[in-house]
C-alpha cells in the first residue's frame, strides 16, 4: 500500500470519527465498560487463581475437640499431633480465644452481638500448620481418619478440603464468566457494527461520489475499517487504564478473603494485558468487517 | 471510441432503450437530445458503465462494459467524467475538496493533487473559491465545480446529463463554453439536453431519442 494511501485512510478514518463524534463517544463508552467487566473478570481470576495456589502449597488441620473432652483425653490429642513428622506449627485455641478471634474478625460494632450469647457455642481447637516442604509427605486423608478415631476429637477440617470446594466454585464461576464473556464480544461487535452502520450512512453520499470518480471498494472501505480499529485501540487502552486505576486504588487496601487478612493483589501480567487489548482491537475490527460486508453494498 | 450495439434497457414494464445503435468518434461533441422520459440519461449511465443493459452491449476502446470486472471498471471511471443535472457536490467539503477528491483515489502525491485541483479551478474560473463550500455559491458556480471534478482527471470521455437544465441563458452559454473548450483539447463530450436553444446555438452532432428508440441523427 503506498504510503499517500495510507495517510489518506488515515485522515478518512480520523476526520470520519471527529464528524460522528457523539455515536463513536457512545460506542466507545459502552465498548470500554464491556470490555472492563470482562478485564474485572479476568483481575479477579489471575488474583484468587494466585492466592489458591499459595495456600496449596501448605496443609493446615483444624482439630475440633468436644467441650466435656477431660485433660487426659486432650493431653492424648496434643501428643498425638505433636509426634507427628515434618516441620510444623501447632496451636491450643482455646473456647475463650476462639471466641475473641471471632469477635476481632466480625469487628467492634458487629461483636456486641455474640455478648447476648448465654454460653460459649465454640469449640476449642488445634489448628496444625505444615509448611511447604513436607506437602509431598502428607497424607491428608489418613491424618483426618487417625484423628477421628481419637477420644474427644469432634470435628477436622483439612485445608485441602475447603480448598477443593473453593476450587469447584472458581471454576463453575470461570465457566459463567466465559459465557459471560463471550455474550459481551458480541454486545460489543453489535455495538461496533451498528458504529460504522450509521457512519457508513452519514457518508452516503460521499461513497456514492467516489464510486463515480472511480474509487475501488477497498478505498472506501480501508477507512471505515481503520475507525474500528481506532476504536478498539482507544477502547483497550481506556480498558487497560480504567483497571489500572481500580488496581491502585483498591491494592492499597485492606483486603479480606474468607475471613483471611492483607491478600496480596496483582495487576494483570503483560500478556493477559497484550490479551485484553487484542481482544478490544480485534473486535473493533471484526464489528467494522461485519458492517461493510453485510450493509455496504457499493 | 464509444460503440453500442442493439442495446436494451427496461426499468419493470418500463422499456427505457430499445435496439439503440450508435457510434461516437474520439474527440467527438454529441448532444443526445428528445423528450422527458426518452432515455437520455439512461443511455448516458449505460455509457458510464453505472448500470448494465438487458440486452447488447457498449464498448468503450474496444473495452465490453457488458463484461467488465468491477475493480475493472472502477479504473475506467477514472477515465470518464460524468456531470450531473443535480452537481452532487458534498455540501460539507470545500470547493477544492469537491475537485480533489476525484484524484484522491488515484493515489497520486499531495502536491500533484493539488497543482492539478488548482489548474483545473482556475480553468472554470473558480480560483478565489476554492476554500468557500458549494452552498454558498450560486448555481452556475455549483456547476462550474461539478465539471472541474469530472475533467480535473483529465477524462477521456466527459458525459453531462442536462449541465445547463437548473442555469439561466447567460449562465448556459457561459457553461457550454467551457464544454467547447475541453473538447478542443481531445476530449470526447457527450451532452444530453432538452434545450431547443441549446441545440440551435451550438452546431455539433445531435442524436435524438423517442420512446427509448433513435429516431435521429444529423451524423446519419
């Protein structure tokens, strides 16, 4: 393509644009708000895809006891996990301590609830921590069938476990978003096609002329497809900055995630941000194809 | 050379040409003449390659129109200057915009664009208008413009369907000057009218239509 064409299409494209300027403002607001769900979706996944995978590398048991469970019967319980191998923390929460944790998690306004309480309802418990080298040596299963079969022992949780409930919830959500996703590109090729529809029509009579004067179809239709990449460029930057923004803003705060403090966020890396803003282009483009092959008839 | 060979056009029952012969020299001046309704503009848009007949076929030097490719076509319309009775200029592009914009699509440089817009303006007269748009100009100046975009290509062909059809006497000899001045330079010009005045004043070759039919030519 000779370089005149180019700065030709170029300022078609431009000047295209600044003379429809309130129907491309409108598609691009509604382009980049679709665009930044889906980047919201993505954020999310790349965070909670992160904090799963750092707490998959340790194992953590909780050990809930019975409330009449006598001294000997506890002192069983301590020697029990005390003796079990590998690199461990161990932690007596009492009745009393577990229900102060509750209280500082539900905060001061909400815990003067828990004071109406006739009696202490939680249990005491052994929380055990075993860090990251030992996970290949664990056997979660048969940990919480041994302690089971203790006297006094009431209840065990298995970080496994609820990391595998949470797991099966990410991935219904990631399958929802992916709909969701798809359903928002089509919003916003419909979006896009209806753009260059109606600028397509502003410029009737223009392409009228031009096919007189002989311009090929590909002349007068470089530009209207150079607008919809010009729109989706805008868009994925715009997209880009918006979550950036929402980054810095909510990165500074304190963030909890099943009752977990400070989970550390991430912004997306550059290749999931190279995705998005391809994706905004490409749709872009795909939206202004789909408006001159299908209502443009020269 | 412009030919044509039993050429047939209908518009529903409406039967616009019928069996239409005709020959037209390079460099020749023909006024296609006849009543409203007898085919002039659909022959000339025939010519221009914008519509295709039911039957027969145009041949331009030696090119059948009939059978042409689009992107083929599209070429040869840079080759052919066509004035409309209504200009269709773009009312939000200037004087020079409207000019220009028929060497745009050649892809030729800025500054040839531009000489060449310039020269072409000044030849219709129209040189201190250049920046003003086409709905501040009067009628006759609106047309000056259409030309000047049909010829700035330098066509070899240049088909006006009723340029002086809107424009008064003194604007028509004005406009039919400018005609006789782009054919003595070569080009072919082919001028459909209704104007008994027109054809009076101007003694060249007049083809007249009725009913889709040629039922004259003074070339014959």
């Amino acid at each position: 393509m000779r370089i005149r064409f180019r700065t030709y299409f170029l300022k078609q494209a431009l000047r295209n644009i600044r003379e429809n300027l309130t129907v491309h403002a409108l598609g691009l607001g509604t382009m980049t708000s679709s665009l930044l769900i889906f980047g919201i979706f993505m954020l999310l996944f790349i965070n909670v895809a992160g904090w799963i995978h750092g707490w998959g590398n340790s194992v953590s048991f909780s050990v809930y006891l019975k409330d009449d469970i006598s001294p000997y019967r506890r002192d069983k319980v301590d020697s029990f996990l005390r003796q079990l191998r590998g690199e461990k923390t161990l932690r007596y929460i009492s009745k009393e301590d577990a229900m102060a944790d509750l209280k500082k998690t539900l905060g001061r306004h909400d815990a003067g609830l828990l004071d109406r309480l006739s009696s202490n309802p939680l249990p005491a418990s052994y929380e055990v921590f075993f860090d990251r080298a030992q996970k290949q040596d664990l056997d979660p299963e048969a940990l919480t069938s041994a302690l089971a079969k203790l006297a006094g022992v009431a209840d065990i949780q298995s970080s496994e476990e609820w990391l595998n409930d949470i797991k099966v919830i990410i991935d219904t959500v990631k399958l929802v978003s992916f709909f969701v996703g798809g359903l928002l590109c089509l919003c916003v090729i419909f979006i896009m096609t209806n753009t260059i529809k109606l600028t397509i029509f502003y410029r009737k009579a223009e392409i009228e002329i031009l096919k007189l004067v002989g311009a090929t179809d590909w002349f007068i239709k470089v530009p209207f497809l150079l607008e919809g990449i010009i729109q989706g460029f805008l868009s994925g930057v715009l997209t880009l900055l918006m979550l950036g923004g929402g980054y810095l803003f909510f990165a500074t705060k304190e963030i909890q995630f099943f009752g977990m403090n400070s989970l550390n966020l991430v912004f997306l890396p550059l290749g999931h941000m190279a995705l998005l803003f391809s994706i905004s282009v490409a749709l872009g483009m795909i939206g202004s194809l789909m408006a001159l092959g299908r209502f443009f008839k020269v | 050379m412009i030919q044509l060979f039993h050429l047939f056009k209908k518009y529903g029952p409406h039967i616009a040409l019928d069996d239409v012969n005709l020959r037209i020299t390079k460099g020749e001046f023909v006024f296609v003449t006849g009543p409203s309704g007898a085919g002039k503009t659909t022959l000339l848009r025939l010519i221009f390659g914008a519509e295709k007949p039911e039957r027969g076929y145009i041949l331009i030097n030696s090119i059948n129109l009939t059978r042409i490719s689009r992107s083929k076509m599209d070429l040869l319309h840079r080759k052919i200057g066509f004035v409309f009775q209504d200009f269709k200029l773009l009312p939000r592009r200037t004087v020079f915009e409207n000019v220009a914009i028929a060497l745009e699509v050649t892809g030729e440089p800025t500054r040839w664009i531009r000489e060449r817009t310039r020269r072409t303006l000044e030849l219709v007269g129209l040189e201190d208008k250049e920046k003003v748009y086409p709905l501040s100009l009067s009628g006759g100046e609106q047309q000056r413009v259409a030309i000047a975009r049909a010829i700035v290509k330098g066509p070899m062909i240049l088909l006006a369907d009723e340029p002086t059809g809107n424009l008064d006497p003194d604007l028509t000899r004005e406009i039919m000057a400018l005609f006789r001045s782009i054919h003595q330079k070569g080009t072919t010009v082919v001028i459909a009218t209704h104007s008994r005045d027109l054809l009076e004043d101007i003694p060249y070759r007049t083809i007249l239509l009725q009913r889709g039919k040629l039922s004259g030519d003074t070339c014959a």
